[in-house]
C-alpha cells in the first residue's frame, strides 16, 4: 500500500437545509446513477450524480445507514462529499410517517395515470420512502 494514500475517507452528507453528518470511515457505499459504487481511502477524483437509495459506511464495528434522493457526490483520495437533494438518518426515519407516505403515493401514482409530471413526482416519493424505510430497517438488521 502507498503510504502517501490516506487511510480514512472524510465523509460529509450536506442537504440544501443542513449539515447531515460528517464523519470519519474507513469505506462508503452509495448509490449512484450508474449503479452503486464504492469508495476507500485513496479512491481516484470523481464526481457523479446520486440515484436515490441508501448510502452506508462502516464506523468501527458498525455499519451506519443514510436515505439518500438526488445530488452529487464528489470523490477525492480522502474525502467524500455527497450534495444531496434530500437525505435521512436510518436511525432517525420515522416508520410510521415513512409508510403512509409510500403508500399515499402509491395511490396518487395510481390516479394519476394520464399526466406524467405527477406520475413521475409520485414515483420519485415512493421511492424516497423506501429508501428512508430500507436504511431503518438496514439500521435495525445491523444491530440484530
């Protein structure tokens, strides 16, 4: 191994609202456009577009979870940083909220048939509710 590569990513995940989290790992796995990628210490430059998903990242002997819709990631050799257009805690999703949101847009998918736009929004909030309930439940797994 070069010793001149880093052997800790700085991950940060940044909202348009907030500051999500910004912490040390050794490893970060999201999900990008083209497929999920992964990323260690001393990865090559790059930057991409983020698909909607989760995004985990080892912390000592845990794996920790992020729902993660849209944006960026920016790669560098110690550092990743994901401008994300919405992102969710695992361990702060709430269940309850989480489920009636895919489930009323299930339905407005439904009814909404004939007009792409609101098809297409509703899609995109189904599938940020999975994301925020697969990272939950990826967070509870992990604990198990």
């Amino acid at each position: 191994m070069d010793p001149e590569l880093p052997t800790i990513l700085e991950l940060q995940v940044v909202t348009p609202e907030r500051l999500l989290l910004s912490e040390r790992t050794t490893s970060v796995s999201l999900p990008g456009k083209s497929g999920r990628m992964g990323i260690l210490p001393g990865h090559a430059p790059l930057v991409s577009e983020l698909a909607t998903g989760v995004l985990f990242f080892e912390q000592g002997t845990q794996t920790r979870f992020v729902a993660v819709q849209g944006g960026f990631v920016e790669v560098l050799p110690g550092r990743v940083l994901v401008l994300a257009t919405r992102a969710e805690r695992g361990e702060s999703v709430d269940l309850e909220g989480a489920g009636r949101a895919r489930n009323e847009a299930e339905q407005a998918l439904k009814k909404s048939s004939a007009d792409q736009a609101e098809s297409q929004r509703a899609q995109e909030e189904i599938d940020w509710s999975r994301a925020c309930l697969d990272a939950a439940d990826s967070k509870r797994d992990s604990n198990s």
